[in-house]
C-alpha cells in the first residue's frame, strides 16, 4: 500500500572537510602554520595538517594585498590514497607575501 522509503546514503564522514585542520602560514603568527578558522588564504600559504586533502574552491573570501584568498577546505585522505595538503606543514614553510606580487592594496591595482 506504501512505497518503501528510500535514502541516498550522503557522504561518509572521511570526505567531508574536517575542521580545525586548516592552516595558514604567517597569519597571525609570523613565520609558522596557524589554525585558519574560516580556511581562506592564498595558495601559497594555505595547507592542510597531514593526511588531509588541500580542495581549494572558487569563492573568492577575501585578498593578501593584491591577491585574492579563495575558500579551500580539508578533507581526510583515505589510506594508501595519494594525500596532498598543499604544503607539508610538518616540515615545509608557506611563502611570505613581502616582496611579492601580492604586497600592497588591492586597490591600487585597478
């Protein structure tokens, strides 16, 4: 008389992004990886912790200067899965933004 109900099983909790994994070089520490609470950087100082997966969006959250910050999130590699997470926070630097094409305003760029 009724139809089953069915469901289509979402994601499993490994694809999801992961939050607190996100880090950002030189902000608000400089010269080390912090928690970046709201994952939006450049590339060049966005990273994942280890075994997370760097997925960078298109939604463009905020700028470093000049450069644009898209939105990025982290997500849990499975295993034997090859993970990049953008930098290796454990034993690679991000890169600084002074002397680079980002320094400066945006503004002055138009």
């Amino acid at each position: 008389r009724y139809a089953a109900a069915t469901t289509t099983p979402g994601p499993t909790a490994s694809v999801l992004p992961q939050k607190g994994t996100c880090r950002r070089w030189g902000h608000p520490e400089a010269g080390e990886w912090n928690k970046d609470s709201d994952c939006c950087a450049i590339d060049m100082q966005a990273a994942c912790d280890t075994n997370y997966r760097y997925v960078k969006s298109d939604e463009v959250c905020g700028f470093s200067g000049r450069c644009r910050e898209y939105r990025y999130s982290c997500v849990r590699c499975e295993p034997g899965e090859a993970c990049d997470s953008n930098y290796d926070v454990a034993y690679e630097d991000g890169e600084d933004l002074r002397g680079s094409h980002c320094e400066g305003s945006h503004w002055t760029a138009c």
